[in-house]
C-alpha cells in the first residue's frame, strides 16, 4: 500500500510515516518509480509504534525494542531476552511513577479548589 493510504489506516500523517522510516522504525519498499510501498503488517507496526510513543518511549528506544517484540505469528520473538523484560519493567515503572506524581497534583488541586468554594 502506498504511504496515503497507510496514513489513512492508522490516523498517522504521511510525515510522520516518513519519520519512522528515517529513524528504522517502519520499512518500506520501493516501486520502480520510486514509491513507497508498505505491507499490510505496516497497519500493525505503525500502531504499535504509536502505542510505545504514547507510553513515553523515545524513537531510539521503540527502536531498540520493536525487533525483540512478537512476532507476526503472535509469538515471542526469537530475538527477545531477559534484558528486554527488565527494560520494559523499569519503562513500566517509570510510567508508575508519573501516574502517581499525576494523582498527588490532581489531589493538591481539589483541595485548593475545595477549599475555594468554602470561603
């Protein structure tokens, strides 16, 4: 599929698509015209990536992680290691951590807030 419509099936802007290619995140092949090409497997990628973007990974980790994920059979990937268990736990807790901070400010503002209707 070409790079438009790989854009429309996963919400992802064609720039964007471009980025991930450039940083060996999402390979495409090219056409005798110079087009890119994508799999269907590009859909699954692509949001994938988008999943570990909005878990906070930076591209340079999604990319040291992407390759040790599941493989397209649903399986674990033959590449995968220990490391990649204690890597994705601390990003995990790392994740945690902000939650909690998250929770702590929201709860400092509604006693500010409560506190403001009282008087």
């Amino acid at each position: 599929m070409r790079i438009g419509e790989l854009a429309r099936r996963t919400g992802v802007s064609e720039r964007s698509l471009r980025y991930y290619e450039a940083q060996g995140l999402l390979r495409a092949e090219r056409t005798p015209g110079g087009h890119r090409d994508y799999s269907e497997a590009a859909v699954d990628r692509v949001v994938r990536i988008q999943e570990l973007f909005a878990a906070g990974l930076h591209s340079s980790r999604i990319a040291q992680l992407l390759p040790c994920m599941r493989d397209t059979d649903g399986g674990p990937s033959a590449i995968a290691t220990p490391r990649l268990v204690e890597d994705l736990t601390a990003e995990r807790d790392r994740i945690d951590g902000m939650i909690a901070d998250l929770v702590r400010s929201r709860d400092t503002l509604d006693e500010v807030i409560e506190a403001a209707r009282e008087s």
